[in-house]
C-alpha cells in the first residue's frame, strides 16, 4: 500500500530516482557485461529492422502510420540505452581505478539523474507500452489475416521484446509518467489532422491514415476512437505494464533477496560479485 500510495506523490510525476544505476545495470545479473552486450545487440537488431522496414516501401508514406512511429521509438529507446549503458561501463570502470574512487562512488549515487538517464526514462515510458498498444491494435484493427515477414516484426515482435526489455532492465515504472505516453499519442492525432487537412493520402490514395480516422466521411467517428484510444485504451495498456514492472520488481526481490529501497554493496560492472547492486522501488 505504501508503494502505491507513493505513486499519487507530485513528485513522482517528476523524471527523480535516488539510484542512476537502474538506467544502466539489470538487477538479475551479476556480470552486467552481459547486460551491456545485451543492449548493444537489442540495439543493433532493431536498427537493421526499422532499416528493412524502410527500404520495403512505400518510403513517401512510412512516416504517416504509426506502427512506424512506434517501431522507431522503441528503436530510438534501445540505441539510447545502449548508450548510457556504456556510459555507464567506461564510468564505473574509471572509478575503480583505486580504492579511494571506489569509495567515493557510493556518494555520487545519491546525486540526481544526469540528463541522458532521463532522456532514456522518457523514451522508456512510451515506447514500452506503445508497443503493446500498437500490438492490440493491429490484432484488433488492422490485421488482414496475412502476415509479411516484416509485419511480424514491427507488430508481434515489438511487444515481444519490448516484455523481455521490461523485464531485463531496472528501469522504474511510475504511474504518472502515463503522462508522457499521453503527449505522444495527442502528437500523432494532431499529425493526422494536419495531414488530412493539407490533402494527404495513405498508400492506397485513400483520404485518411487509417479507416478508423476518416475526417471526411466520419469526423464523430474518428473523434470517438482518438478520444477512447487515448483515455480508455492508452490508460488500459500502461496499468498492464506497471503490473508487469510489480511482478518483476516482486520476482527480482524473490530470487536475489534484494530488499526494496535497499542498495546491495557497490560493486564494479566489471567485477564479479554475488549481489546485483541497484535499488528497487517499492
């Protein structure tokens, strides 16, 4: 209860964590080079996807759907991450260099998050559920029954690994930040107004994005579903990942005897150590 209660705190709508490391370490591992090679890998798949995607065409609109928007997103999250986490490597192991620094390195993890932890928590925040959105709505919308290759990728695959990203990670899920999953998807439906407006076509020359957002010949129903998607089914998706974030904060708690709120003694990414070393919200 005092976990959830924490969560209607104004200041858990802030981008604050006491424990930068949850950007960069996964708390299930004890040699956090996998974790690092983990993320450069994830990194580097969903680039050559979103690659793929793009040269499969048609490339004057693949920017008007928002599987595309969503798949680059949870793309832009993993490059970015992959970044602060090796950030975070060439850091820790600068500061083990004596015994004086690895002394001093606890303090620094009371200091506020740098910038680009909270550029990954935000990128995080959308595109993690996002992709469970674009996955129920494809299934539910917009599946023809047929599936490409590539098709699979941005909209089955994308929730498959976005579940394992989620999982592997220690980054924290807070109700609030529903904020910024909110702000995204207001963005795009103000990109489709503008798009109609000005004339614009999907890739069949039809005057809409998708059928469910026709302006012209049903402007009440394209209001309704933008309305209830971003109320109903945005808010819908995103309590379905906090939960997933409890259990995994509950079964990281379970198997490593991590307590919550408690930091495990400093350890090195490149050191070995019987302990993962981040600090769990309750």
């Amino acid at each position: 209860m005092a976990g959830c209660s924490r969560e209607f705190r104004w200041s858990s709508l802030l981008l604050n964590h006491e424990d930068p490391r949850a950007f960069y370490r996964s708390p299930w591992l004890v040699n956090q080079r996998i974790f690092l090679a983990y993320r450069v890998t994830l990194a580097v798949v969903l680039v050559a996807i979103l690659v793929w995607d793009f040269l499969d065409g048609p490339y004057n609109k693949w920017h008007i759907y928002y599987t595309n928007w969503g798949f680059t997103l949870l793309t832009c999250h993993a490059v970015w991450a992959a970044i602060v986490c090796v950030i975070g490597y060439r850091n820790e192991r600068s500061t083990n260099d004596s015994e004086s620094d690895r002394s001093s390195s606890s303090d620094d993890d009371d200091d506020p998050l740098k910038w680009y932890h909270k550029v990954e928590w935000v990128l995080f925040n959308i595109a993690i559920p996002l992709a469970f959105y674009l996955t129920t709505a494809y299934c539910g919308f917009l599946s023809s029954g047929t599936f490409k290759v590539i098709s699979v990728f941005e909209h089955i695959m994308n929730t498959v690994l976005a579940t394992l990203d989620l999982f592997i990670c220690g980054i924290p899920v807070r109700l609030l930040h529903i904020v910024h999953v909110f702000m995204f998807g207001w963005i795009y439906a103000g990109f489709t107004i503008v798009y109609w407006a000005a004339g614009g076509t999907n890739a069949e020359g039809e005057p809409y994005v998708y059928w469910f957002v026709d302006y012209s010949s049903h402007p009440g129903r394209a209001a309704c579903f933008i309305a209830g998607s971003a109320l109903v089914g945005t808010s819908a998706i995103y309590l379905f990942v906090y939960g997933l974030y409890r259990l995994r904060v509950a079964m990281v708690t379970c198997v490593t005897g991590v307590k919550a709120r408690k930091v495990a003694a400093v350890r090195s990414i490149s050191t070995d150590s019987t302990k993962p070393c981040i600090t769990l919200e309750a």
